[in-house]
C-alpha cells in the first residue's frame, strides 16, 4: 500500500454496505454481504479523481486486514480482489476453502 494511504482509516458504511476510505474528498470502497461467518466482496471501485492513484489497491488491502482481525471468512467474488489475492498470495489464508474458484488463487 502506498504510504499515503496508511493512515488513512477505513469505514465499514453499512447503510451503504460497503467498505470505504476518504482521499482528497473523494472515495474508493468494496461493496459487500455479510454472513455471521463470511463476508463476501462484490465490487471494488474508486472515483474517477483516484484513478492511477493505489486507493482502489489501498481499500482492498485495509478491508482484507478487516476481515482477517474479525476472524471471517472471505468470499472473493469482486475479480479485483480476487485478483489482488492472486498477486499477493499470502491473503489466501483468509479465503473460505469451500470458495469455488479457491484453487484458482
């Protein structure tokens, strides 16, 4: 993640239901479900102003930080983050083993 976006919190908005983070007023966020023991990732999606900038890399980065301290499962369903997941492969730990495509990461 890039060091700009570090101290930068994130929001679980669950009137939205999304994970988001703020950067120069403009928003990148996740769109998810939630599951008492899952949480599924939809869809990734920064402003056009955050564009070329790491928001969308930093979001994905801070929600799956998220859910491993919640002791959840993820279901990578956004092709964003799946192939985030893929690229960093270490995140393959939080990923619920009954996910389809789990041996594709």
């Amino acid at each position: 993640m890039k060091a700009e976006f570090e101290n930068i919190p994130l929001n679980k908005n669950e009137d939205k239901k999304r994970f988001e983070i703020e950067y120069n007023s403009h928003f990148a966020f996740i769109e998810y479900k939630e599951t008492r023991q899952q949480i599924a990732l939809i869809h990734t999606e920064a402003e056009p102003e955050l564009a070329g900038t790491g928001a969308a890399a930093a979001v994905v980065e801070k929600t799956l930080m998220y859910i491993e301290e919640s002791g959840k499962k993820l279901l990578p369903f956004c092709p964003y983050v799946f192939a985030f997941i893929k690229k960093n492969n270490s995140w393959k730990r939080i990923v619920d083993e009954r996910f389809e495509s789990y041996d594709k990461l």
